[in-house]
C-alpha cells in the first residue's frame, strides 16, 4: 500500500517529529519553575537594538497584527490576551509568562536546525523554513510585549513608593 520511501512517509516523519518536539518543548515550559523563567534572567533582557520595543513597531508593524494571532493556553494557564487587572504583582506574573511564552517558541525554533539535520531531503528546507515562520512572530510579540510591561509596572511601583513617600529610582530588570 505504502512504499517505506515515498513521500507520504517521509511527510509523516516530519510531522510526528514536529509533534512530539513541540510537546517535549511545551511540557518543560508549562513544569519550569518561575524563578526559571524571570525577566530579571540574562536570556530575556533587551538588547540596545531592540529599543525597549520600538524596533519591531518600526520594522516589523508588530502592533497590526499581534493581536491576531492565537495563543495556547495551558489548562489553568495564564491568558496573556488581555490585561485582568493593572497591580505590579499582577504585571511580573505576566512578565514571568512572557519569558515562558518565549522559551517555549525559542525551543520549537530550535527544531528547524534539528529538521535540517533529521528530515529526509526532499523537506528539509521547507519544513525548517515553515516551523520559523510560525515561531519568530511570538517571540518578536513576546519580547515586544515585556517591554511595554515593564514600563507599566515601573510607573505603577513609583507611583505606590511615592504615595508612600519612598523615594526610589526606576526598578527595571537586572540585565
């Protein structure tokens, strides 16, 4: 019925590899530790090109369309579609959630190289290619999104200290 090296399998391949990666990757994301997935950590803090945010406005128009794109949520996960409530607390739990949204999609990227190692010939290209296409748009959103966070939270803790009267300066991630 099916020949071992006809096209149909070697798509199969590719697609049960796909999935099982995706699933390894997720299931470690979703069991990470908060600590793991801080923004304070090295790998989630901005770089100057970046412009805390306005590189992937400029280049990339992020705001028309990060919106539209779907987002996964684990069973008793952590919706990042809206903001529920606007208190520091609430905004470092959606700052940890970015960092784990980013690990994730940084995870499944690092299938396209595992692809080019492992598919047969005939999609290594392609199926490397598609699985990056799907992949750098949430972590330009992700990225995008924790610095606008950042912001709002700093506000939110200068305007607490000051009501206060602490004076502090800015607390911005530790990079």
């Amino acid at each position: 019925m099916f020949e071992p090296n006809s096209m149909l399998w070697k798509f199969l391949f590719v697609i049960l590899f796909t999935a099982v990666w995706y699933y390894i990757v997720f299931r470690l994301g979703c069991r990470g530790t908060d600590e793991r997935f801080s923004p304070d950590r090295r790998r989630y803090c901005a770089f100057s090109w970046e412009e805390g945010g306005k590189f992937y406005q400029r280049c990339f128009h992020i705001k028309s369309w990060k919106d539209k794109l779907p987002q996964r949520i684990p069973e008793d996960g952590f919706s990042k579609e809206h903001l529920d409530t606007v208190t520091p607390e609430y905004l470092d739990t959606f700052l940890t959630e970015t960092c784990r949204g980013e690990w994730i999609h940084s995870g499944n990227l690092l299938l396209s190289a595992a692809l080019l190692l492992v598919a047969p010939r005939e999609l290594r290209m392609l199926s490397a290619i598609l699985n990056a296409v799907v992949h750098l748009p949430y972590i330009m959103i992700q990225r995008y999104n924790r610095f606008r966070l950042l912001r709002c939270r700093n506000r939110l803790r200068r305007q607490q200290q000051r009501a206060s009267g602490i004076s502090v300066g800015e607390q911005t991630a530790a990079c």
